[in-house]
C-alpha cells in the first residue's frame, strides 16, 4: 500500500490529483501545471516534499560514517552549512544524489523518497559496529517546500529563524509556534526559497498558514518542469546506479583528496573514460522527446532521452539526454525521435533557464 503524507487529507480535500510516486501518494496538481509552474517562477508556491527521507546521525563516528558513503567533503562543513553530494557504490554508480546538514556534531542526512530506505540500509550496513546512531524521522515529521522569488519574504516571521537572514544552503533550528522546526534555504526549483522540517502534527497548520501569506500550492508536475528547465537531476532519470558523477556532470560534488571513500577507486579509474555524459536539447519544433526517445547524428544512435517537456517559462521543447562524448560540444546538431518522427535539436549549454540574481 502506498505511503500518505501528513498532508494527505489536505491534499484530497482540495482537490489534489494524486498519483503514486516512489511508493507515496501525493499530488500531481491542483490548477494547471502551468499556473503552479509560474507561480515559482514570479511569486511563491509552495510544495510537500514529506516523502523525502530524512535521517540522522549522531554519535563520536557520526562524521566518520558520512564521510564513507558522501563522495563531497563533509569535514570542512560549518555549523548550519547545508551540501549537496553523491552516495555510491564500490563502482562508482550513483546510489543516491542527497543533502548533507551539520548541526554541531549531529548530521542529517535528507535522501530521495524511493532510495531512502537503500540508504538507511546502506548506512546501517557501513555503521555496523561504529559509536553512531541512525535515526530515520521521515515518518514522525513533515517537510515543505516554499519556493520562488517572494518565499523568503512571506516566510519571514512565520517561525523563530530569520529567514531573509539565512545564507543560501545553510539551515538553522528555531521553533514554530512553540515547537522545534528546522528551516534551510534550499530548493530543487531553480529558485530561491525555504524548506522547512516540522512536526508531523503540525504539517497542516503550517501549511496553511504559508498558502494565507500568499504562496500557491503546486504539485509534482510543476516540481518536474521547474526542476527540468533548471537542468537538475532526477534520480531515476538522470542518475542510477550505472551512471557515475562524471557522466551525470556533477564531478564538482566529488573530493578524492578528502580520504578514502566507497567508491573512489572506482571513480579515479572512471573520471576520464569515454563514457555517454549528459546535455541539454533544444528541440526545433514544440513536440516533446520523453524519457526513452532515441538521439541521433548523421544516420547514426548515439544517446538517449532521459527527461524532457515543454518548458512554460523559456517557451521551447526542452530535454536532457545522455550522448556520446563526440556530440557533446555546445551547438552540435542532433535529431530526437519523437514518437517515430525524427525532429531537429541542438545542444545547449546547461541550465536551461537561470534566475537573476539580486
């Protein structure tokens, strides 16, 4: 049976469209994909992300364990700080892509709804025999997503953190109306924003209470456009366990001189090999490549589709796709089939679409 949300009832006594999504319930839209997309885009909406795993490490090796499975440098991170990083495997295939807050010498860990519980094992697993505990508050909490560029303002006052005062990915703990929340200034739309961890019985209240500061309740349709027109990945799309970080473009996020960690080895010998890597398309036409469609150059397959839509606020057919190494330059010329028809595309530099910055 699929999990429910806190927020749940809410979403169905509102009319949400639910759909099952990585083993939750949750909605899909309330309006117009279109509306809740631009919504973020110039004012505020606000999402349930409840469904992402969120796990704790405390303990004297609390550190020592995020640093074996976190490809990023979890030692140099300060007291609030928030980063992203990659989870992999001994051959150096993505397990999960997650975010990594300290507090103290406490780490919370917030991984994607349908790998949480392969990373709870795997952190089980890799902490066997280790002074750390491994908390999964995934269940006893909610967490909500209040993104775009009027968030951080209809969100000041609403708990006890300043939020205008709070630094891009870092996060501090304060309360909501008497109860301890955590709020971070993070997001997964390609705007700015907050997230916020409360009480699972406090979910609908606080809901309410950012939809009557004016922010739009949005779905996953609109998390999905959003996210696409920013260039981020989706596990399950983008990334998998047969694709590295150098594939997917996020060798940023992987610090071999940090020591020893699963994976590396692997990675060390993969970093430079031939391997298909990920772009951005731009289709020609309106008609859009979805998850599968085939891309080819002169007569010949060399990639494949791995998310695409119609992109509301740049207003063009966009995709990611995984290509060979020679069709990867900004500008190649490529066609997408699209159903049986083949459409011109061309790569484009990443992301698709970039918020100015104040």
């Amino acid at each position: 049976m699929a999990l429910r949300t806190p927020l749940y009832d809410w979403h169905t006594a509102h009319h949400g469209r639910m759909v099952e999504f990585a083993g939750w319930l949750m909605p899909l839209q309330y309006s117009r994909i279109t509306d809740e997309h631009q919504a973020v885009r110039t004012a505020a909406g606000v999402f349930d992300i409840s469904h992402m795993g969120r796990i704790w490490i405390a303990g004297p090796e609390a550190l020592d364990l995020v640093q074996l499975v976190y490809t990023n440098n979890a030692a140099t991170l300060r007291d609030g700080q928030v980063r992203y990083g990659l989870v992999c495997n001994v051959e150096g295939g993505i397990r999960d892509d997650v975010l990594v807050y300290r507090f103290g010498e406490r780490y919370l860990m917030v991984v994607n709804a349908a790998n949480r519980e392969k990373i709870l094992g795997w952190l089980i697993q890799h902490g066997s025999g280790r002074p750390v505990e491994i908390s999964d508050q995934t269940g006893p909490t909610a967490m909500l997503a209040v993104q775009g560029p009027c968030a951080v303002e209809r969100c000041q006052g609403l708990t006890t953190v300043d939020a205008a005062g709070l630094r891009y990915y870092h996060a501090a703990v304060g309360e909501y109306r008497g109860k301890p929340c955590l709020v971070s200034r993070t997001g997964y739309t390609g705007e700015d924003g907050l997230e916020l961890i409360v009480d699972a019985a406090l979910a609908t209240q606080v809901w309410e209470e950012v939809l009557a500061r004016g922010a739009q309740p949005c779905g996953l349709g609109a998390r999905d456009t959003l996210r696409l027109e920013a260039a981020l990945p989706l596990y399950g799309h983008e990334l998998s366990e047969e694709i590295d970080p150098f594939q997917a473009g996020l060798g940023w996020a992987v610090k071999f001189d940090k020591g020893d960690f699963i994976g590396r080895d692997a990675l060390l010998r993969r970093r430079d090999d031939e391997r298909r890597r990920r772009v951005g398309l731009v289709l020609e036409g309106k008609r859009i490549a979805r998850d599968g469609a085939s891309v080819w150059r002169d007569g010949r397959e060399i990639g494949t589709v791995t998310s695409g839509t119609f992109a509301p606020t740049v207003q063009r057919a966009i995709a990611l796709a995984y290509v060979e190494p020679a069709g990867t330059a900004v500008g190649t010329e490529v066609e997408v089939d699209v159903r049986g028809q083949r459409e011109r595309a061309k790569v484009v530099a990443l992301p698709f679409y970039r918020r100015a910055r104040s």
